[in-house]
C-alpha cells in the first residue's frame, strides 16, 4: 500500500479553550495520536500541520540507536 495515497493519519485545525489555534494528529482509527503547541493565528498553525504532513520521515521499529539508549539505573546496596 502506498502510504501517500492511503489515507493512515488526518491532521485537524482547531481553536482550543483560549482561542489559539492548534493542529491534532488523529490516526485513522480516529485516536489522537499528537496535539500541537498554541499558535496565534490560523496560518501559523496550518503552515507547521503542512510541514507535517509533507515530510518524509523514517520509521524505527528497533527503538533508539544503542549511543542514546539511557543507560540501566544502579541499585543501591542496602545491609540485610
């Protein structure tokens, strides 16, 4: 399936509780998957919903490369 003409995610414009206006990563099952930052006005918003929506990103399916994996924690050694 070609994922450009698939319709996999949709991106909704939107003015929240405080009139800014924000974009909404939605999957095609219909959950909201990311929410925008507030911007103050309509074409700001829609030009970084564009971006998204053009750019051509990698998908990793084997988690972070192994130099920026967070390193195990250290127990604390406590007397029995």
């Amino acid at each position: 399936m070609d994922r450009r003409t698939s319709k996999v995610i949709d991106i909704e414009l939107f003015k929240d509780a405080d009139s800014a206006w924000r974009w909404r990563l939605r999957a095609a099952n219909y959950e909201v998957l990311a929410v925008s930052e507030a911007y103050s006005s309509r074409a700001k918003a829609e030009q970084t919903a564009k971006l998204i929506r053009s750019a051509d990103y990698e998908i990793r399916t084997d988690g972070l490369p192994a130099e920026t994996k967070p390193k195990p924690a250290k127990r604390a050694k406590f007397p029995l």
